[in-house]
C-alpha cells in the first residue's frame, strides 16, 4: 500500500518544478478548495528558502476579482510571499530562462511606514500606515502544468507568484483616486489589458487591509518597510520573449520591464 503525499511531499514537488518543469495539478495531496493544506504547503517552501537566505520584503494578494474567485470556486482572496530576489528594477530586463510560463498583470502597490499587528486592523488603519504608493507589474508564473490549477494549487505555489516591477517614484496616498484610477498595460507600444482601481477587492486598500488581518492573524504580521502587491487591476497578458511591459496606472504612475535576456528601456 503506497504512502499518503506529505505536505513535505508536495513543498518538495513544487521547489523541484522552478527547474523549469511544471508538474500536475496536487490532486493526490490537497483537494482543490484545502486552503489550510496549501498554506501548510507554502510555509514549508517559504521556511526553506529562508533557511537558503532569501529575504522576504512583502507579501502579495491574488484572487481579488470576483471573477476569478467564481473561476476558482473560493469565496477569498489568497496570499504569497514576496523575496527579495523578486524584484525586477523599473525599466530592468526579466531573463526568460528565468521563468516558465509566465504572464504579467498590471497593479497598485504599497509600501507601509508602520507596522500593522492586529487582527482587525480597519481600512484607515492600513491608509495611516501608508508611505507610499506605487504603480506596479506583477510576472506571476505557475510550476503547475498549462496553468490548471485549483484555489489549492495556486496558494500551495507561493500564490503562482514569480517577480515584480515597482515604480521607482512613489506618492503619499494622500489625495489620490485609487478605485477609480484607470490602467493600460502595454506590450510593444500596444494596450494588451485594461483595468480600474475597483478591481483589486472594490479598492486596492480593501486588499491590504484583508492581507493585513490575515497575517496578524496567522502571527506574521506587516511590518513598516513590507512592500504589498494589492492584486490586478486587469487581465493578464501571457509572455514572449522579446516583450517591452509598460503600466500606466493613472495619477499614480508607471513602471516598465523587458522581458529578454539582454536589452532595457
């Protein structure tokens, strides 16, 4: 009689899959609505990569369209860790080698000036927390097959997170319009996604207010300096080599990346 798959199991599948060879869905270890089972899976890997000296200096929210909460069958938005090594500059080159099959979504973001500990931390209390605000690119990625995942598959994959571009110049929030800041994501000099602030839970703040609480709740709490990707604002747009990605998200700001291995801006 064979073993049952261990959330070690499956941690341990899905480090092996950033090779560059995306495995099945985890239907023989986590059925697709376990939520507990796939943080359970991500704090393993997340754990190792730290114990690997991987620095992590932020978090992301997923699944902040109702849309594709109803795609998925959750009720959530889900969470992912964001490293160090992430981080693409503004205007910097993303390696294909680097990834496997990814797609890049256009986002606001978040850097907090203060730490947020509790649990039933309020919108205004993440808007005070605040330091600036970013326009921002997400290169999320799957190490699972042709991107079939379930609500399970993508937290257990670290949120099918990848990399991420921030604008080098941020804002006070102070003032801005952020559920009804317009985006355009453009590949090659063409609009290939569009979106609103609206998008990201109502308003990219419910988003970090969400990620706020449910941190503090599982005892890893925002801290001042966390960088926060608040969710899409669009569709995303799969990848080619070869690819210049520019958001523009409007009275915020812009950030750009080639996705090559050589060449820039």
């Amino acid at each position: 009689m064979s073993q049952p798959i261990s959330h070690n199991d499956l941690a341990r599948r899905l480090r092996d899959a950033y090779a560059g060879k995306p495995v099945a869905p985890l239907r023989d270890g986590l059925v697709p609505t376990d939520a507990a089972g796939a943080y359970a899976v991500q704090t393993i890997n997340t754990r190792f990569w730290e114990a690997q000296g991987r620095r992590i200096v932020g978090r992301k929210a997923g699944l902040t369209a109702k849309a594709v909460q109803a795609q998925l069958g959750v009720d959530q938005p889900d969470f992912g860790v964001l490293f160090d090594d992430m981080k693409i500059s503004d205007g910097g080159v993303l390696n294909p080698a680097r990834t496997i099959q990814p797609k890049a979504e256009a986002e606001i973001a978040f850097i907090l000036g203060a730490d947020l500990p509790s649990a039933d931390t309020s919108v205004d209390q993440v808007a005070a927390a605040v330091a600036s605000v970013h326009a921002a690119i997400e290169i999320v990625d799957s190490r699972i097959a042709d991107w079939k995942i379930s609500f399970a598959d993508t937290v257990a994959d670290n949120g099918s997170s990848a990399f991420f571009v921030l604008a080098e110049e941020g804002l006070p929030l102070a003032g801005l319009d952020l559920e009804g800041a317009a985006m355009e994501l453009h590949v090659n000099g063409t609009i290939a996604s569009t979106g609103v602030g609206a998008a990201a839970l109502g308003n990219p703040l419910n988003a970090a207010a969400w990620l706020a609480q449910t941190l503090a709740g599982r005892g890893e709490p925002l801290k001042a300096g966390d960088i926060l990707l608040a969710g899409a604002l669009g569709p995303m747009v799969a990848l080619s080599a070869g690819d210049h990605v520019r958001a523009t998200i409007d009275g915020i700001g812009t950030c750009a990346f080639t996705y090559a291995d050589q060449g820039g801006d």
